[in-house]
C-alpha cells in the first residue's frame, strides 16, 4: 500500500461569511453562513479542502455539533490511507450515520487531497465527461418589486434558468413568479418550495400560475420530506416534472422513488448524503431513467467547486444549482473555477477542484 496516501493531518477552519441579502425560505431566513472547511494532509504534502454547510433544520448539524463530531474524527481518520476512500465513508456511516454533511466535507477534503496527489483535476476523477457547468441562480423570498429587479439583472448576467424559493403563502408566491417572469420574460422557472406546500396548494399555483401564462419547467420539492404519496401524486398529475429534494437523502429513498415513481428527477446534495452516495444515488437514476440534478446548501466555491466537478465529471446532470458562492458578501477562496456569466469553467491544469481557504481561522 502506498504510504504516501496516508492521511498526516486534518484541520478544522471555521467558515462565517455573511450573505449580500437576507436568503428566505419556507424553512428558514439566513443571513451569515456559519460553514466549517476541512483541510486534509496526506503524508506526501498532498492539502485536500472539504466543507461542512450547516443550515439547521434542514441539516442536523449546526456549526458546534459539526465541531465536535470532526475533532472526535481528527483521531481515528490520522494514519488512514485516502486510497480507501470507499472503505472509510463505509466506517463514518456507521458510526455517524445521521451527520451526513460531517460526512460529506470529510469525503470531499480527503478526495481532492488524492486528485493533488495525483495531480488530476477533480472532474478527471469522477470520469472527465464535461470542463465546466452552467448554473441557475436562486431569487429567495422576498418582496415583489426585489425579485423583479433581480431577474432583470440576472437576465442581464446571462442567466437563463431562475431558480424562485415558494413555499410560505401561495398567493404571494403567484404574484412574485409574475414579477420575476416581468424581470426575464425568457427564463427557464424553476419553483422550490422546500417542501412548504400542501398537494391541493401546490395544485392551485401551478393552476393559477398558467392562467397567468406563467409555466414552470421543474417543480422541486412542493410537499413535505415524508409524503411520499403527495409527491407521487404531483409527479403524475402535476404537469410539471418533480424534482425530489428533502424527500431523497440516501440511495434506499431514490430506490423507492424510482420503484414507485415519485419523481421525474432526483437533486443530489452531496451535504445530504456523501459523496459515495451519491455516486450510488446518481446510477440509481440513471438505471431509473430519472433527471438529475446537482444541487447544494448555502455553501462557498469549496463545496460548490467539488459539486461542480463531481456534476461534470459524470455527466448527465440536466438541472445545475450551484449559485451560492454568488449570493454570498465575501469571496473567502483563492483558486478554483472560474466564472463567465452562469458558466463554471474548471481548471483543466490544476489538481484537484483548486480552491483553498484564503484566511485559515482554525476552529476550537
């Protein structure tokens, strides 16, 4: 076994940054992320970067229970190999089964460490399909006149898909998609309630928004995480293809989604699951014949530059929400992507996703 690939190190960094705006969902009102990065030394110099978002309720963690649970996996992870990558994600499912977003920024740190290793840009090693991505970008709960101006100037960026948050009272949210449609009458809509609407509301936007010519091209997550057969019945009689979010965190519940189809289309948050499984969720659907889209919480360019390579690196992904990172006051990582407009262009001559924490705060 190569030595080198050992795991020497890992530190922790708190990662606070504020938002240029207040981010409202039917969930929650955000206003400074308070994130964690993983930095992961391999015995060979090799630095992988990883992060842990943390947006309770939607994520267990928040940043202190995030704290404890890394440094209590500082000890055991130190003299493992990263070459078993698989074997460890195994070991931390087990004994942290229900931290997934610990889980997720451990796997990232320690598989960009072996992309630097190996001196391969990440999306190489999840199979090289495509060198860049093309984002939506997220118009959050907010005031008509807001979200009008905002899909006027991200028209102007170059944005052709809008992703609009719903999900808190259904009328407003009608005449917000109306704004937002006024502010780029071209977009492609994309609606997310974050599981804040009933099916007999869901039905009434969707019915008053064609009246109003507003027609929405996906529909993600309109019920709640467990209603499976709300969520079946939309996907069937909706007229607008489903997205599963809240409701597909682990490759057992994209099993069920593809079995009994709840879904056209399945969003894989790697803060939801990990990065093996999603990889596992990922050929679920595509042997399910369902959509895929890559997704994320309220993140920087390091979880979303991991994203970003894991969605190219595989190809097939037809929904892409990696707009964070844009959202956000401050820029906190040097390297990376670079950005033109909506698209991400990934680094062909870099190892690894390239970012690293520009001002190393470490955690205690």
């Amino acid at each position: 076994m190569n030595k080198l690939l050992d795991i020497k190190r890992l530190d922790i960094h708190t990662l606070d940054v504020p938002l240029k705006a207040p981010f409202t969902t039917s969930s929650t009102k955000l206003e400074v992320i308070h994130n964690l990065a993983i930095q992961i030394t391999l015995a060979d110099g090799s630095i992988g970067w990883g992060e842990i978002p943390t947006l309770p309720p939607i994520t267990l963690e928040d940043q202190s229970t995030a704290l404890v649970a890394l440094q209590s996996e500082a000890g055991l992870l130190t003299g493992r190999n990263a070459g078993e990558w698989r074997r460890i994600a195994a070991e931390l499912g087990e004994r942290i089964p229900h931290l997934a977003s610990v889980r997720a920024g451990i796997e990232m740190a320690m598989i960009d460490a072996l992309a630097r290793s190996w001196h391969a840009p990440l999306f190489r090693f999840f199979g090289g399909y495509h060198d860049s991505v093309v984002t939506d970008i997220t118009i959050p709960i907010c005031p008509d006149e807001e979200a009008q101006s905002l899909a006027e100037q991200y028209r102007k960026w170059g944005f052709d898909t809008i992703k609009a948050k719903i999900g808190l009272d259904a009328s407003e949210d009608v005449e917000r998609l109306r704004a937002i449609r006024r502010g780029h009458p071209t977009c492609r809509l994309v609606l997310d309630a974050n599981a804040g609407y009933s099916v007999e509301q869901t039905l009434d936007v969707l019915r008053h928004l064609r009246q109003a010519a507003v027609e929405p091209v996906l529909l993600e997550q309109p019920v709640a995480r467990e209603d499976w057969e709300g969520l079946g019945r939309l996907a069937r009689a909706g007229g607008v293809p489903v997205a599963a979010d809240e409701s597909c965190r682990t490759p057992a519940e994209a099993m069920r989604i593809a079995k009994h189809h709840l879904a056209q289309v399945i969003n894989i948050k790697l803060a939801k699951c990990g990065v093996v499984q999603a990889l596992e969720i990922a050929a679920i659907a595509r042997a399910s014949h369902l959509g895929l889209m890559i997704g994320g919480m309220i993140e920087t360019r390091l979880a979303m530059g991991f994203s970003a390579h894991f969605a190219a690196g595989l190809g097939g992904f037809d929904w892409i929400d990696l707009d964070t990172p844009l959202l956000l006051a401050d820029d906190p990582i040097s390297g990376g992507y670079r950005t033109e407009g909506a698209r991400y262009l990934l680094d062909v001559g870099t190892a690894g996703h390239g970012g690293i924490l520009k001002i190393q705060k470490v955690a205690t």
